[in-house]
C-alpha cells in the first residue's frame, strides 16, 4: 500500500542538499560533525552523555536531521577514513566514544524509517534483497552469501544515486553491517557495538517503520550472521557455507587478526600516547578468545529481533554525585528500587513491621533455595548487617529487616554478583528491563492459595502472550531457524544469562511443528564429557527441556515425547537419544560391571527426568505413560527432601540472598561449638541406632507388610531389617534397608530382594520408599512414606523398639519425624 501511495511518477529533487536543508537542520548538521570529528576525540568526555542525550532527542523529533545523518552516513561507507560507521563500530578502541556513536546511529536511522518517502524506499530495497536470495535456489546453503545488493538490484543502494526514487539510504547502511559481520571474528572485542546498533534499530515503534527495519534486517539474514557470530565452526554446514566470515573459527580468527609488531607503533594517537598504547594493548580488538557474557548485547538483539522487545537489561546501580572515601557512592536505579521494593512488601508479613527470620526463609524458599540449608545465624548477620526494626509487639530483642535493609542489600550483592540479582527479580516475574510480566502469567491459584509459577513457566506464557498479541510474525529465513536449533547457541545464552536464554528458547520453538533443537540437545548430552567438565552443558540442557516443556500449544505433548522418546538416534553412536531411551540404554550397562562413568551417565538422566516431573505437562505425559518408565520408577521418586537436597545440581549460579558480601562464620557468635561436641553428636547417633532390633510396620494397604521387622545385618552403614510372609503366593523375605539412589541421595525400602542378589538394584521388588531423616539417618523414618510399583496406599508408619524399652515407653511413640517442604521450584 505504501507503495502504491508513493507512485512511480513522483518528482525527485537533484540539486545539491545541502542548499536543500532548513536553518535548524544545518545547524545541526555542523553539531554533528563537531561531535563524530572532534569531541569523540577528545581527552576530557565529561560532556559526552549531555551531549548524546542533545542528539538523539533532537534527531528523533527532527526527521529532516535524522534523513541527513543517514544520508551521510550512507554516502560515507564507500570511503576508509571517514566513514563514521567503521570508525566507531569496528576501529575506535575507546567503548565510550563507541557507545555514543552507536546511540546517535540508531537514533537517527529509527527516526528516517519514521519519513513515509523512506519506509518506501526500504521496503522497495528489503523486495531487491529477497529477489537476489531467490536466485540461490538450490544453492542456498552450499556458496557464500553476497553482503550487498549486486547485479540488477544494486541500484536500491548506490550511494551515488541517494537522492533518487530508488537507492535507499537505510538499505546501504544495513548492507554495511552485513559487511562489519563477516568480519566480526577478527574485530569481537568491538562487536557489542556492532550488536548494540542492530539492537536499537530492530527496537524502533512499529507505527514508525520498526517493522519494516525488521524486516530488513531478516531478508539480508542479519540474525542467521549473529548466531554464527556466536557457535563459529560449530554451526551447520549449511551456515559455514553460506557465512564464511562470521562463522570463522576463534583460533583462525586469532591467526589473521594478530598483528605481527605492537600495533600502537603504528597509529596516531587520539589525544596522548599514553592513553593510545595502554587502551589498544588492554582493548585489542581480536586478543584472547571471547566468553559468554561478551554476547549478551548480541542474544538481546537476537531476541528483540524474535519479537521480544522487553528484553534489554536495564541497569541495577548507578554512580552518584555523592563521594566516599574519594570514590562516588553506588545506588540502585529508580527502576531497579522500585522493582526489589514491591518484591518486599509482598514478601512480608502483613502484620509485622517488615521481614522477619521466617519471612527471609520464606523468601529464599522463593528464590529456589533450601532455607534449611542457611544457618540461621547468616540470617541474623543480614539482620544485623543492614537496617533494621524492632518490632513494637516483639519479644525477646526480635528485628525485622526494613526496606532500607533490603534495597542496602540488593545494591551490595548487584556490585558483586549482579547475575543472582537478576535471576532474583526474574524469579518474581520481572522481565530484564525491569517491566513486570502480568499477573495472570506469572501466578496460578492452586487450592485457593496464590502461589508464583515457575519461571520457566512464566516465560513461556509470556512469550506466547507476546506473539499473541503482535500481529506480525518475524520471517526470519530458513538460515536462521537452522542456527536457532543450535544446542551450542542456547548453552552459550544460558552461561550469559538464564533469563535471556529462557526467553530465546521459547521464541524458537512457538509454533514451530518441527524443530531440531530437541534432538541437538539430546545428541550433546549423551556426548557430554563426564564429571564437571560436563556440568554446564546438563544445566544448559535442563533449561532447554524445561521451557520447551511449558510451550502450551498444539504441539505440547508431541514435544515432550520427543524428550522422553526420541525416534531419532544418535547415528554417531546408533544409540536411542531420548532421555527415557538413553537412561535404560545406561542403566543395562551399569548393571553389568560398566566403568562408573556409565553409572554416573545414568544418574544425570535420572537427575533430568526428575527435574523435568516436577513440570505440570511433563507430570500429565508421565502420568499416561507410565509404562515407558516404571522400570526405574525407584529412582524416579519425587520427594520433597531429596530434591531439595539435590537443588544444587541445577541452580547453576544461583545462591539466594546470602552472598558474598556477608561476614564469614570466623565473625559470627555462637557457631564456634567444639569438635569434640559433635564427634560426642555422632557416636552417640551411631550408639542410638544400633540399639534398635525390630521395626514395627502397621498401617500399609498390603497387609502383608505389616508386623514386624527384625535386624539380620548392616547394609551400607545401616541397619537392615527382614520378615517373612507370603506374596502372590510365595513364602518370601521382605527386606527394609537403606541405598543410595543416585549422587549419594539415599532412601529406605521395602522391597522383595531376589536370593543372592544385594539390596538396590533394579531386580528388587519395591513396595514403599522414604527418604532418610536428616536427624536419625541411619533410621527408618517414621512417617514421609510414598507408594512404589508394588505398594496399595494407605502408606505405612513405622515404629522403632529395642528389647529394654518397655511396651508402656514404646506405644504411641513417633521416634523420628519427617517435615514435608513445597518445592521451590
């Protein structure tokens, strides 16, 4: 329609423009140069940031500014020094000078998007884009891909004819950024710039052409370069092919890059030598190899590129005028206060004074940590570390931390580990700019009680409100979707952050039928090395699995039957990869006297099946397929305290809000107890539980299990226990021991163990299960029992008597106890 508006007819002006331009324009036209030719070269950048915030509010307001600037800009990548592009994206080794740049680039190409006559102009040139990628039909994918208009279609970008009706001004500088990221390996120091520039063009409001620049932006594969950019020479072949530049290795890249002499010999500097010689030496563009955090500009813009536009990380701290000690005092931002402010009036108790030692608990319990596994005396440090209230009700000296307290602690903790702030405010539902998911996506209501939605959860109905919402839908091209299936893709957005990464998995798999990143996944787990080498990549894969589980659309439950039951294999290997497929492949193999890395292979798929079962859709498909995995049913028991005792295995980098910023124990009262005390503890506990002889069992659905157990040994440092009774019509000895499941999480059974066969293995016949106490663990529980394959609820509960206790001491007496806790999860 647009086209159509503008007509093939229309009058275009040829004279010189700069006549063409109004008073203000000029005016801001010398600004301009001024501030890329003089003032970004300056030693004294105290101005820099007024100046900035000058320019980008003039340009987005001043469209005929903004159309100069492009042009120039435009007109300027045909030439070496002075285009400003390369200079300040590819070239500058000073990031302030770099960031202001790119902050007035994108401004300024925003606003020209805005002018109808150039939306026009790019949409012309995005049809030449598409038509000249056409002509690799049958190619594509087996020959390089050209970074500029060629041929026929070059005349939407000739920088000579800007002022016609066709060559677009926008178009040319897009094309050069295709050019800047094919050689991106050599220059990665400088690609968050680059990375910066694509971001905060694809931002731009829809009413004002961001549409059309995204649309751009996807015909000339800006997002399949980006991704390449990110996984080099582990990308497909397809995208090696197609992008040699960007998918360069790292130590190729290195290779080319490095410079056979001190380069600072060889350049002028901009203001002293000093300055010049240190920045290029600790700023070389191409040294060292790049980590995941130095993409994280890039996942941002990959992602407002998928149509989430609310994923730019705000910041959480801000220097202020003020000064301590000769240095200027950090404080949250407004928007970081604000967001951590309303987390802790939720968080408190409404009749008390502000957060109290059970509202901290409670809280950590909310962020995915045990609250158990805290010494309370880390509490009362924060308590007293911070500002706090004495409660005007309270007894005995009790304290609450206040507002102030919890905002004091945020901004320590965002100075040290900035990565646990925001997985905390990405827990209560904020995205990473700081703005709040709704209510209705981030709660559920679940026996009348409000409680938070997972994040992973929270994510995913997001994202599918998002795209719900948003009438158009990025085509982002055949390349690109190959690249999003990329396990190493993902990994790497989860090593930079897990917010991020849970966001981008989701955009990649909504409303996609079909996607290879379920099967990638599996093929890089059943690779993945064994030990710690290989931790990362199981929490990467658990992140994957997990939002992918919590996509709710038609394709839902076909996904998660493909985690579990692959069709595919692995052909390296003709091995089944589907986490159920793989972990029984594992298990047989474990069982006949395999090294214990086949063990601990299996422990990890148990470990990710778990974790998986705690998800609502995944517990609905496990619940109609229990046949596909009631072989390892015993390892697949979803109890509260072995996971929280496992938590650890999939926090990643989460720790709660006991940090680094706390004083060590060496500084606390009260939790320098002797050795000698807890040796007196422990014997005593092993004195304690040997003295017991029978376990009386009373209350089970199977009949057959109740009455009592007496001791006949030990088996893995605990007491085991037999009776003998008749099931299915066979004189058999029912056995209660102890074994460890898996990564020493242990539990208690009674089970039918077959003759010669040692307790623990997957030929036993298991009717209940417990996990141990933490008080008596060389104890059965008395209480916490769960029904396994063979078990009729109602569970039973267990008593404990040695032969000098009297039946009077003995009736009625619950020996240990079993406290249930709500996974945080």
């Amino acid at each position: 329609n647009k086209l159509d508006r503008a007509g093939e007819n229309e009058v275009w002006s040829h004279f010189d423009h700069s006549q063409s331009l109004s008073c203000q324009a000029r005016i801001v036209d010398m600004l301009i140069s001024f501030f890329f030719d003089v003032l970004l070269y300056a030693a004294d950048k105290s101005s820099l940031n007024i100046w900035v915030s000058m320019l980008t509010e003039t340009l987005s307001s001043d469209h005929e500014s903004a159309k100069n600037l492009v042009k120039t800009l435009a007109e300027r990548t045909g030439s070496i020094s002075s285009n400003w592009l390369r200079t300040y994206v590819a070239d500058c080794p000073e990031p302030e000078s770099r960031i202001a740049a790119v902050r007035i680039f994108a401004a300024a190409i925003r606003s020209c998007a805005g002018i109808e006559a150039e939306e026009v102009k790019l949409i012309r040139w995005t049809k030449a884009w598409k038509e000249q990628l056409d002509s690799f039909a049958g190619k594509l994918g087996k020959e390089p891909l050209p970074t500029s208009l060629e041929g026929a279609w070059y005349v939407h970008e000739d920088i000579k004819t800007l002022d016609s009706q066709r060559a677009s001004s926008i178009g040319a500088i897009l094309s050069f950024i295709n050019v800047l990221l094919e050689v991106a390996p050599r220059t990665w120091r400088f690609n968050s710039e680059l990375c910066m520039l694509i971001r905060d063009i694809a931002i731009a409001n829809n009413n004002n052409g961001g549409d059309t620049l995204v649309s751009a932006l996807n015909a000339i594969q800006v997002p399949a370069r980006l991704i390449c950019l990110v996984i080099r020479d582990k990308a497909r072949s397809s995208l090696r092919a197609s992008f040699p530049g960007a998918s360069m290795s790292f130590d190729v890249a290195d290779s080319q890059a490095r410079p056979e002499t001190n380069p600072s010999a060889h350049l002028l500097p901009m203001t002293s030598s000093q300055m010049m010689n240190n920045d290029i030496n600790q700023r070389s563009p191409s040294g060292g190899v790049p980590v995941a955090s130095d993409f994280l500009i890039l996942f941002e813009a990959l992602c407002v590129m998928l149509g989430m536009k609310s994923l730019i990380l705000a910041p959480l701290v801000v220097e202020t005028t003020e000064q301590s000690r000769g240095r200027a005092i950090i404080s949250l931002t407004e928007s970081a206060s604000k967001a951590l402010g309303t987390i802790y009036q939720e968080s408190c108790s409404s009749s008390a004074s502000g957060m109290s030692q059970q509202d901290i608990e409670a809280y950590l319990h909310c962020c995915g940590l045990d609250s158990s596994s805290v010494p309370t005396q880390k509490i009362l440090d924060i308590l007293t570390k911070y500002p706090s209230n004495k409660g005007s009700n309270a007894r005995n000296g009790t304290f609450y931390l206040g507002l102030e307290g919890f905002l004091a602690y945020y901004r320590d903790t965002a100075q040290t580990n900035e990565a646990r702030v925001r997985t905390d405010l990405h827990t209560f539902g904020y995205r990473p700019d700081l703005t709040r998911r709704p209510k209705e996506i981030r709660i559920e209501v679940a026996d009348g009680i409000q409680v938070l939605k997972s994040p992973v959860e929270s994510v995913a109905a997001d994202v599918l409100s998002v795209h719900r919402n948003n009438d158009e839908s990025s085509d982002l091209g055949e390349l690109a979707l190959i690249g999003l299936d990329s396990f190493d893709l993902h990994a790497y957005a989860y090593s930079a952050s897990e917010a991020l990464a849970e966001y981008l998995v989701a955009s990649t798999l909504l409303k996609r039928e079909k996607s290879a990143l379920i099967t990638n996944t599996q093929k890089a787990i059943y690779r993945a090395p064994t030990a710690w080498a290989g931790n990362e990549m199981w929490e990467a894969a658990t992140m994957i699995f997990r939002v992918i589980a919590c996509i709710e659309d038609s394709y839902q439950q076909d996904r998660i039957a493909c985690i579990m039951e692959n069709p595919r294999n692995d052909m390296l290997n003709n091995q089944d990869i589907g986490l159920l497929q793989a972990a029984k492949a594992l298990s047989t193999r474990s069982n006949q006297n395999y090294s214990n890395d086949m063990q601990y292979a299996y422990e990890k798929y148990s470990d990710l099946i778990k974790e998986l079962m705690k998800l609502k859709p995944v517990g609905t498909w496990m619940s109609g397929n229990r046949s596909l995995w009631s072989w390892m049913e015993r390892d697949l028991i979803a109890n509260d305290e072995a996971s929280s005792q496992r938590r650890s295995d999939f926090s990643g980098r989460r720790e709660g809000i006991v940090g680094e910023n706390m004083r060590s124990d060496s500084d606390m009262q009260g939790v320098h107890d002797s050795e000698d005390d807890d040796d007196d503890d422990d014997s005593r506990m092993y004195e304690d539980a040997q003295r017991y002889d029978k376990i009386f069992v009373d209350g089970a659905g199977l009949d057959v299990i109740n009455g009592v157990f007496e001791r006949q040994g030990i088996f893995e440092g605990a007491g085991k226990f037999t009776k003998k009774g008749i099931w299915n019509g066979n004189d058999e000895t029912f056995s209660m021991f102890r074994c460890n499941v898996s990564n020493n999480t242990k539990h208690w059974y009674i089970s039918i163990v077959p003759t010669g066969v040692q307790p623990g293995t997957n030929t036993d016949i298991d009717f209940y299960s417990a996990p141990v106490s933490r008080h008596t663990p060389d104890l059965p529980p008395s209480t916490g029992w769960a029904k396994a394959n063979e078990g009729i609820t109602p569970c039973p509960v267990i008593q404990i008597k040695d032969d000098e206790e009297s039946e009077e001491l003995q009736r009625g007496r619950v020996l240990i106890t079993n406290s249930q806790r709500i996974d945080g999860r």
